[in-house]
C-alpha cells in the first residue's frame, strides 16, 4: 500500500463526467436512427437529463477530491487508484502482522491461523460504533488475531489506517467522509498516544463524527496497558498518584478490552495439531517447543531473535551490532516510540557498548554492525527495524525479554535532547528509578516545557520529587518556594502556573514538613484574593479562590 490521501474520488469524478457526455452523445445518435422523430426527440431529452445529473455529481466529486488530496498525502495508508483500501484487500504484513520463519520448500505466505480462545468473543464484538482493543505480550499474537478477526466481521468494509499520530487528523477527516462503516486499525496503540495524539474526544468523533458508525480496533503490549493504567510508584509519606499526564488511561476506558494470552491453552494447541495445520512445516516446527514458547512467538522467530542478540556480544562476533539493537531497546522501554535516527542510535550504544567491555570485544564497524542488526533471521524479521530515512526501532520481542538493568548513564543523555515533551516525562520516571538523577533532572525540566497545564503541573510534581530524593526535603521545599516566587512575578499571583505551584507547595509542607502549615496554605487557595502577599519560608499568604488537587509528598 501507499501512504498519502488518494484522489479515487477525483478519477471517479472524471469517470462520471465522461461517461455523461458518451450517453448524451450515443443515445442522441442511436435514437435517430432507430426510432421515429417524435420518440427520439424524447429519449433525448430523458438521457441528456439523465447525464446532467451524472456530470454535475462527477465535478462535485472531481473538486471535492483534488481539495482534499494533499492535506492527505503522508498520513494514511491507501490502496490501488490512492483511495483508502478494504480489509481484505490488504496485506496484513503491512498492517503489522509478523512474518513467519520460512525455509527452502517453504512458502513464503503467512501459515495458516488457527484460531484462539478468544477468537469468538473478539469477532462478536467488531461491530461499528465500538472501540475494541486486544491486550498482550510481544509477539502473543495480537495482530494476526485482530486482523483475521477483522476479516471474519468486516472483510469489504473500508480500512482507515493513520500513520502515527501525525494522522490522526486525517483519520478523522476520513471517517466524517467515507460513506460507509470503516475500520480504523491501530496496531501498537502506544504509538497514537501522547499529547499530538489521541484523546477520548478523538475516539468518540471516530467511532460516531461521520455518516456512519466505525469500528475502532487497535492492540497494545501488555506491558504498555500496565503503564499507561497502573499507578506510579509514589511515596511512603504521600498518597500514590495515578498517571494520566496523556490521556492515554482516559483512551483505554472507552475500549472494550479483550486480553490474549502467549502461551496457548490446551485446547489451542489441540487445534493447532489438526492435519490442515500440521501440513504446514512451519506450524509442525513450532508444535515441538510449545511447551517453552507460544506458537505466534516461536514462528515470529522471537526466540530465534533474542539467541542472536545475545550472541552477538561475544568477543570478535558482533558487539557494536548487540549494542545498537541495546539502544532501540532501551529507548521503547524509556516510552520513545519514534525511530531513532541512525546518529542517535550511535550515540546511545556507544556507552552502552563500553558498559560491556568496550575495545576489549574488538567491536566491528558500524556499517558493519547495522547490516547484522537488520539482517532477517529465518526470513522474518530482524532485530533492528528499518523505518525509512535512516531511522530504526528495536523488534517488539526483544523490548521485554531481558531484565531491565540499569543503563549507562551516557546513554540517557544522549536521549533526552531527542525526546518530546511527553517522552521525556517517561524518561525522567525511568531514570529515576535506575537512580540517574542527573538525567531525570533533564529530562523533568524538558517536560515542564509541555505545552499542556496539566502536564506541565505533573512535571513540577516530579521535578520536586526527584529533588527530595536527590538532595533531601529542604533542598525540594526551596525549589517550591523559588518556582512560586519566580512565577508570581513574572506572571502574576493569579496566573494558573502560580496557583499550581502553590498548591503543589502547600500538599508538599503539608505531607512532609508541617501538616497545619500546609493545610493553611491550601485553605488561602479557597479564600477570595485580597491582593500578593509576601512569600517567607512558610509560603505564599493569599491568593485567589482554586480548587484543590491531590499530589504526592515528599518522597
């Protein structure tokens, strides 16, 4: 398939205008050679009537389309003639569905799917108007599930399919055009997320924003689901906050959830050894291990995958390829999604290399160590991603399959600069955790340039947190008191920044340090303001009526 928005619509406005003046023309011609004057002259007019309405329709299709072409072009997948595809006319590989580990003598399509257990509840719930999302391991299955589940419920329908969050947009054009119920596919859900990307708002104008009700299918990593609907890891001394700086947990509560397990019930792989499946050699290969590893993953050649990767560290093998493939790992389980330029991706594994031994593993050279890395291993996919432009990601498999020890700290620096504001709050969560307090500080200040309040509220919450953490409670408080004194003058004691920071302020003395000086602080954010007060080391002394929110404490 192609990526851009297709001008279908404008050829077939064309056809229409066309098509109009042959049958004007030819039943003009025909009825006056086969029929009496009168009868012509009538049959005529009908057709010229006829073809009127059809070149009208044509040039409003033609306008309509040449308008809206570009605005498209980049952002959604479309099919023959650029117009958006139907489900089964698509090649599920390019909807992100894995290659299986193919052979001499072995086909090159895709082996034939056996069903899951959760295959009939998924196909009873892809009716339009539902947001439906399939939650699972890497390489559990997911996709090849949803798809073949799409094609069982909606193989004719049309397939609206945006490229990252920059079409989100133009899915939403797109669902408010089509005329008939679509399916809009959202393969690795985590990558439409963020603050450029879906909201629940965004859901809702998909599902019900056009003539007709659209279904809305996407999968997401189980890991991925617990993150962005888990709580973060808070304080001792302060109440637990749930992160929801993107949305991302709002999104997911509009969904119908279905899990999909990767090992296979007893019943699953008693299917799986009928004779319709066993005649594919590949499916009888994957039969053998499935007491270790779930067939969609042993057929993905994930494991084959992982032994690869962790051979490469040997000395004289390929270690700086290892490396690389290290740093598109660590940068998926640091939240960035993106592609990481091939400059970046050096830059990361370089520490990362040295970590291991560095010259020690006589490391080959890094054109050398990217022909490895995305070199196919059985013929299915290899542990680097090329992404287009020079850019690549790390195999799914591989994100989750090894303990996430500590990385360098080199490595998360040279990854905050690339990250976005919503990235690098993630980020800076991650590098707290590994105690890279340096690189957290950088990466929370980088997110409280967000372009969000809220967001950049939760940063601030982060930011004294780490500081307490890092160099103690006062050294946090004296951040507070700094940030409301900087805000109030360079704002104004009634800017919504200003008011934050003192609420923050407030729920931190008053968790921490003092309870009743901080619950007088809160209780001034309620009072009607009676102009700026003086800020000591107690705090801000009056302000304008502000609700309330809970945070988190000292840590």
């Amino acid at each position: 398939m192609r990526r851009g928005r297709g001008g279908a619509r404008g050829w077939e406005g064309c056809g229409l205008v066309a098509g109009a003046t042959l049958l004007a023309g030819s039943v003009a011609a025909l009825s006056g050679v086969w029929l009496p004057g009168v009868w012509a002259t009538l049959v005529t007019a009908s057709a010229a009537v006829v073809a009127g309405v059809f070149s009208e329709q044509g040039v409003r299709r033609h306008d309509a389309a040449t308008a809206t072409a570009v605005p498209w072009s980049g952002l959604l997948y479309l099919g023959s003639g650029r117009r958006l595809p139907v489900v089964g006319a698509v090649d599920p590989v390019e909807l992100g569905v894995h290659r299986a580990a193919s052979g001499p003598g072995m086909s090159a399509e895709l082996p034939p799917f056996v069903r899951r257990d959760v295959s009939d509840r998924l196909e009873e719930s892809l009716v339009p108007g539902r947001f439906v999302l399939l939650v699972g391991e890497s390489t559990a299955g997911k996709t090849r599930t949803a798809h073949e589940a799409m094609l069982v419920r909606a193989r004719g329908r049309p397939l609206i399919v945006p490229n990252g969050t920059a079409g989100v947009p133009a899915a939403l054009d797109a669902t408010r055009t089509v005329r008939r119920s679509a399916v809009v596919w959202l393969d690795d859900l985590e990558r439409f997320l963020g603050g450029d990307g879906l909201s629940p708002t965004h859901i809702q104008n998909l599902l019900h924003g056009g003539r007709r009700p659209h279904l809305v299918l996407a999968t997401l990593r189980a890991e991925e689901y617990t993150r962005l609907t888990g709580t973060v890891r808070g304080s001792v001394h302060g109440p637990p906050t749930v992160d929801s700086r993107r949305g991302g947990e709002e999104v997911l509560r509009l969904a119908e959830t279905i899990h999909l397990a990767r090992a296979w019930s007893p019943r699953e792989q008693a299917d799986a050894r009928q004779d319709v499946y066993t005649a594919d050699p590949r499916i009888r290969e994957a039969l053998k291990h499935i007491d270790r590893f779930g067939l969609a993953e042993y057929l993905a050649a994930g494991p084959q995958l992982l032994q690869e990767w962790c051979n490469a560290w040997a000395v004289g093998n390929r270690p700086r390829g290892a490396a690389l493939v290290a740093a598109a790992v660590l940068a998926r389980r640091c939240a960035v999604h993106r592609p990481l330029p091939e400059t970046l991706l050096a830059r990361v594994a370089q520490p990362v290399l040295e970590q291991r031994g560095g010259t020690r593993l006589r490391p080959e050279s890094l054109t050398s160590a990217l022909d490895w890395a995305t070199t196919p291993v059985h013929a299915t996919s290899s542990p680097l991603v090329p992404e287009g432009d020079g850019a690549y990601t790390a195999f799914d498999y591989l994100i989750d399959a090894l303990p996430k020890d500590p990385p360098p700290a080199a490595a998360l620096d040279a990854l905050v600069p690339f990250a976005t504001e919503d990235e690098a709050v993630d980020l800076a969560e991650f590098a707290g955790d590994w105690c890279c307090f340096a690189q957290a500080h950088a990466a929370w200040l980088r997110a409280l340039g967000h372009p969000d309040h809220e967001r950049r509220a939760y940063a601030l919450d982060g930011l004294v947190s780490l500081v307490s953490v890092w160099r103690g409670d006062d050294r946090a408080r004296e951040l507070l008191i700094n940030t409301v004194r900087e805000r109030t003058a360079q704002l104004g004691s009634e800017h919504l920044e200003t008011l934050d920071a003192r609420l923050t302020l407030a729920n931190w003395t008053g968790w921490g340090i003092d309870v009743r000086e901080g619950i007088r602080q809160a209780q001034e954010l309620l009072r009607p303001s009676h102009g700026v007060g003086d800020i000591s080391e107690s705090g801000p002394r009056s302000s304008p009526n502000w609700p309330s929110r809970s945070r988190s404490g000292p840590r």
